[in-house]
C-alpha cells in the first residue's frame, strides 16, 4: 500500500520544496520506492532542485489531462533508481489540477507498487494546497519559527482535520511538524520563537528541526537535495528527521548554542 506524505504550510518560502526533495531522497535511501509530485501548478520549482529540469518532457497536468501516461511522465532519479519526479505544469491555469485527475494519478501510482508518494503543496490555501493535501495519509507541516508561519500552519492543521478525505471517513492524517530555518543563536537573542514555543501553539511535538543553513541555498543551485550533502548540519537533520519518520527515535541535533572554546574565542575560528 502506498503511504500518500503531503509536505505543507500555509505561508510561502518556508522550505516545503527543500523538504519535498530531501524527504523523497531519504525514503529512497532507505530503499522505499518513492514518488515526488510537484503540485505547485505554473511554478515549478522540485525538478529544480532535485537537479532533472532537463528532463521534463510530460508534466503532472499532462497527465491529468490524459496527454501523456503517468509512466511517459516519470522521470527516474539519475542517483537512485527507486526514486521518480512528477514535475509540475508550467500552465498558467490554476485549475488543470481536478480531483479526479489527482486520484487517478496516485491510485496509477500505488498499483504501480510504490511505497511512498511524496506530495510538494504550493504556499497557500487555495485549490492547490487543498488538492495535494486531499488524500493524504500523513502530512509534514512545515514551520519556519516565527509567528506569521506557525499562524499559517495552525490553519492549516485545521484543514487537514476537516478537508481531507480521511477527515471526511472520520479518520485522521497523521501530522508531523517539521521546524525548519532554525537558528539557535537567534533563538537565544529573543528574535525567534523557540522549539518549545512553537510545540507549544501548535499543539504538536517535532519530528525535526532543521537549522538555517548556507549549504541549503548551495545544494539547490546544484539540483543535488541538502539530505545529500553529509558535511551539512541541515543535511544530518534531514537525515534524521526521515529517520524519525520511518519509526526510529533519534535525538535532536543542531538545537543549541555552539560554545566556543577557549582557543577559538582567543584566535578566531
Ligand atoms: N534550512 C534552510 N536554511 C537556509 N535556507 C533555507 C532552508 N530551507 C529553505 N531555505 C531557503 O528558503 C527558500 C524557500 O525554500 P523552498 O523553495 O523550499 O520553500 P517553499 O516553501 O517550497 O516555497 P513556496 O511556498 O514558494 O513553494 C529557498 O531559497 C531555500 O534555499
Ligand atoms: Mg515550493
């Protein structure tokens, strides 16, 4: 049975995509045949960083719409082979995604024996969010530590207990939040909300904290998913936080404040 994952958040920018990519790369890894869509229909931004933009020939809504079969739209990971990229459209109608259509491209999927669809939300919560969020069995809501994202996140843990369709069998999709842009030192100065504060508002324990990190930016540029990167703290997060996904119990990392040493504080470094 496939396991539908929508990476969600309401605000814009917070890393939902980064997450997508480093998420459906770790699944891999961990040898799960997994599939990434791109619902964020007229951007596309996940073949990007998962580094097959030049593969794109079919696209999600292609698909939808009959155009092409989901197996013409795949496009295989060059780094692992159980791993494969629905890019999104770059249509300018917001409205090519259907219900149906998304049903029928995920049942395609589960009957084709994949073990995880991985599903990119756009910002937002219109038609698009709503409709990479409809079927899912769990949903990563990602938070940025600051007020205005877990604000938007709270709205969005609220559709996904009403308007999916496990909420509407009376069942629910299961929510793991994921912190990501985190900065101890600036948690420690007062400017961001703390781990704490945000399990606090949204009623919800991590299932990981990912630290801001330059090599985010770096790895992006490069269409290589930070989970990839082992010298990056990011990466080590993404690492563990698929972990914890999968079941492990694994502590957090990358959490606190650096002290530096004796030696570093005299020379510099
Ligand atoms: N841990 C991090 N450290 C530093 N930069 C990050 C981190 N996570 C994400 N970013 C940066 O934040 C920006 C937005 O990331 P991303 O595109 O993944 O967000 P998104 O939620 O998918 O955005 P949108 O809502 O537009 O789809 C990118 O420039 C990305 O490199
Ligand atoms: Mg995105």
């Amino acid at each position: 049975m496939a396991e539908i994952i929508v990476v969600t958040s309401g605000k814009g920018g917070v890393g939902k995509t980064t997450t997508s990519a480093s998420l459906a790369c770790g699944l891999a890894k961990a040898g799960k045949k997994t599939a990434v869509i791109d619902f964020d229909v007229g951007l596309r931004n996940l073949d990007l960083i998962m580094g097959c933009e030049r593969r794109v020939v079919y696209d999600f809504v292609n698909v939808v719409h009959g155009e092409a079969s989901i197996k013409q739209a795949l496009i295989k990971d060059k780094r692992f082979e159980n791993l494969y990229v629905l890019a999104a459209s770059q249509t300018r109608d917001k409205d090519a995604l259907t219900t149906e259509g998304v049903e029928k491209v995920l049942k395609d999927l589960a009957d084709d024996g994949f073990d995880f669809i991985v599903c990119d939300s756009p910002a937002g919560i219109e038609k698009g969010a709503f409709l990479a969020m409809y079927f899912a069995d769990r949903a990563v809501v990602v938070v940025n530590p600051e007020v205005s994202s877990v604000r938007d996140s709270d709205r969005i843990l609220g559709l996904l207990a009403s308007k999916t369709k496990r909420a509407e069998n009376g069942e629910r999709v299961k929510e793991h939040l994921l912190l990501t842009r985190y900065s101890p030192e600036r948690v420690e100065k007062g400017d961001m909300l703390s781990i704490a504060d945000v399990e606090e508002i949204l009623g919800l324990k991590v299932i990981g904290v990912i630290p801001e990190s330059p090599e985010v930016l770096q790895s992006s540029n490069s269409g290589v998913p930070v989970i990839l990167d082992d010298a990056s703290n990011a990466g080590m997060a993404y690492v563990d936080a698929v972990a914890r996904i999968l079941g492990e119990d694994k502590p957090l990392r990358f959490v606190t404040v650096e002290k530096k040493g004796f030696f570093s504080k005299m020379f510099g470094g």
